[in-house]
C-alpha cells in the first residue's frame, strides 16, 4: 500500500490550479517502498529503486572508430605526407601482439582495439596503399578516430540514477557494461472502473439510451504505458451504497482508485458522496478544460498510515484524456518513485483564432500540417465537444493555453504538447 495520509492533497480554494496540484503531489505524495530484481527482458518502462554504478569502465578498451590505419601520431609528418610500413591488421574481437613501432602502421576495423603505443587513426578513404605500406597526409589531428577507454561511461560512476524511469536505451546501457539485472520499485496497482447507469460493457445489447464504455479502455491503455498493473473492475451502477463498497473495497489492496464519471454536481453523480462517505474527498475542481470536475483524495488502507489515492475523472472521453494526462500521470509516477518528468510544450505556430477565461489552463485538440510557407502549424479541430472521440483519433496532440491568456490570433505561438509525450 502506498504511504498516504487524508489530507495529502490538501487544498483550500475553489479551483485547484495545474502548478500547485502538482507541487502538492511532489510534496506530499510518498512512493511505494518495495522494490523487485527484474531481468534486462523485463526492465523497460520500470522506475530504478537505487542508482546503477557502473562495474567497468565503457568502452572497456580504446579502439578504433572508423575502418582505416591505426599509426602513432609522432610519426608523422607535418607539412607532407608520410609513407609507413603496414605491419598488421585487427579486425573487432581481436587484440594485437605486440606494440605499434616507429614508421609503422596497422589495418584496423571500427571497434578494434588499438594496438599498444598507437594513438591515431586514419580513415581508409584518405590514404593510398602501395603494396606493404600506407601512404597518409599530414595534418590529422592527435586522437583522431579513437574511442578511449571510459569516454562514455567511466567504472563506479553512477550511470543510471534511482527514479529513472528506463527507456530502451537505458536497458541497452545497462547491458553493454554486462548487468542482467535491476533492482525497481514494484508496479503501482490501479484499480479502475467505469460508473453510470448508461454505461454498458462492447459487444452486450445496448439500450437505446446507453453508450458502450470506452473510457475504461481509453484508460487501461493510458495506465499501460505508465507501467501499471490494472485490475479492471468493470462498469458500476450509479448505486450509492455498490459505490462505497467498490472504492472501499478496491483501496485495500491497490495504490490508487482511478474512476471515470459520476463526479459532477449532478442529482445522479453519486461517486463524490461515496468518497466522502468512505474517505476524505480533499479536492474535485481543477482549473483545467477540459475537465475541470476531477476529484482527489485517500481512501484509507488495510493498516494505519496506508491508503489509497482516489482520483475521479469526468465521463467525456476527451476530458478523460487530458485530465489523466495532467493529473493522474504526476501522481502515478510520483507513486512509482520516478522522478519528475515535466510536460515540455513546444512551440508551434496557430493558424486560428482562439479565446478563453482566465484563471485556468486549457488544451485545444490541433492537427499540425505544413503552413503555405512551409512552417509548421497547427489547425484546430472542428468540433469541440469534449465527448467528441474523433478529435483525438483526427488530431496530433494539444496547444496549452496558460491561465493568464484571454485571446490568440491566427500567426502566434503556443506551445504544443504531442499525444505521444502526455501518454509516455
């Protein structure tokens, strides 16, 4: 369970702004403390639990970077070139016999290592060879086309820190000093379920007033690519007392309770009286659009000083995803140990007009397409509607509008943030 306590998020205004929900998470929220050994197969996408020293030094021996001839530098000459005695050939994998001497040179291949006194290298397409000698020109600088031992990552340097969480490359780093292994924190186990009596599973009938459930998906796959482990509880009745059960039920064995819908101010919006009723609801409004009803608080846990973070999100899909991009994702990751991995918004050009209200962040769903000269800008959506699923599906990401802008005008920037940056 994580370490939470009921008034980690706490809050006292009306509209929680993006800035301080997630200072509050950085400051208050603790991550899980267990931690697991996983082979290199299965690291990718994990959050490191302690630093990874370096057990050699990489590359392990200097060696060569390009194919060409391996010479001492003191050899040569520095007006004209200079003819040397080729006197072996190493090719990757190999080691040379014997040191490099005076006036002579070894044919070497790209990752070779350099023969002993060698310390220069040139490439094969700017020499001659004439029989048993290389005829190279003056000028090369000393250490030209060699790797040297460490250059990359130097033996009890820390090479990957705790709370990275590992890409690809850091795994093939990590492989390349010869790990099988890292220690990372355990997966966040999320519980998550779809709420609303007009809900129904795809593939069952469905009323003519019903909608198939996509948020759960929507959600599962989001949660996926965060590296958690989902129980997915399935869709839920707008039933106040199922509701109680569920959340309490779900906090006792997971780290965080993730729902979709029923958080408004609706006669029939009973997940934040369910909250209140089973734990402490800290904050449900967030200065956001869409998807300002979000709610956050702890669900206590099976044994004091645990509990659950809860997090209920609007029911439109839209504001689905940008809520559980801006506010589920700091807080998954902070639960997981990793360190914070900031939004950083690129700037792009607008070819549309656009006003907002103050005082709230808000993400317009664009399509970036070459403008008439070539530059790069971004075309809104037609459609709004933050229930409309298409205008993620037909669009690149979002332009983030900051609390302070009223008004932008078509040839202006803002920044951007892709779809594949908020869901990684």
């Amino acid at each position: 369970m994580a370490q939470l306590t009921d008034d980690c998020f706490a809050f006292s205004g009306p509209l929680l702004p993006i800035a301080e929900m997630e200072r509050l998470i950085g400051e208050r929220v603790q991550p899980v403390a267990e931690s697991e050994a996983v082979t290199l197969a299965g690291a990718r996408g994990r959050v490191l639990a302690t630093d990874v020293i370096a057990p050699l030094d990489l590359p392990p021996f200097d060696n060569s970077a390009v194919d060409g001839y391996a010479v001492r530098h003191r050899d040569l000459g520095t007006t004209s070139e200079i003819r040397l005695a080729i006197t072996g050939r190493l090719t990757a994998g190999s080691a040379a016999a014997s040191p490099l001497g005076a006036g002579e040179a070894t044919r070497i291949f790209t990752g070779a290592p350099m023969p002993a006194s060698a310390d220069t290298v040139f490439m094969q397409e700017d020499v001659r060879v004439e029989g048993d000698t290389v005829i190279v020109p003056a000028g090369l600088k000393p250490g030209a086309n060699r790797r040297l031992a460490g250059e990359d990552v130097r033996k009890g340097s820390t090479m990957l820190p705790a709370g990275r969480r590992l890409a690809a490359q850091d795994v093939a780093l990590a492989a390349a000093v010869g790990l099988t292994s890292l220690d990372v924190r355990r997966r966040i186990r999320v519980a998550l379920f779809s709420t609303g009596d007009e809900i129904v599973e795809p593939g069952a009938p469905r009323p003519a007033a019903a909608l198939y459930d996509a948020n759960r998906y929507l959600l599962s796959g989001m949660l996926d690519r965060l590296g958690a482990k989902v129980t997915d509880l399935g869709i839920l009745k707008d039933d106040p007392a199922a509701l109680e059960r569920a959340i309490a039920n779900a906090a006792r064995d997971h780290d965080l309770v993730l729902t979709s819908g029923g958080v408004s101010t609706g006669e029939a919006d009973h997940v934040r009286g369910a909250v209140e009723k089973v734990g402490r609801l800290v904050f449900w409004r967030v200065a956001i659009k869409p998807g300002r009803p979000v709610a956050m608080g702890v669900i206590p846990g099976s044994s004091p000083g645990t509990g659950a973070a809860f997090v209920g999100l609007p029911g439109n899909p839209v504001a689905v995803f940008v809520t559980f991009a801006r506010v589920v994702r700091p807080l998954l990751l902070r639960l997981a140990g990793a360190r914070p991995e900031p939004l950083t918004a690129l700037p792009v050009r607008l070819a549309f007009p656009y006003k907002k209200k103050t005082g709230r962040r808000e993400y317009v769903r664009v399509a970036l397409r070459p403008g008439a000269d070539g530059v790069i800008e971004a075309i809104k959506h037609p459609q709004e509607g933050a229930g409309v699923i298409t205008s993620l599906t037909e669009t690149d990401g979002l332009v983030e509008l900051g609390e302070d802008t009223t008004t932008i005008e078509p040839g202006s920037t803002a920044g951007f943030l892709s779809y594949a940056t908020l869901m990684g």
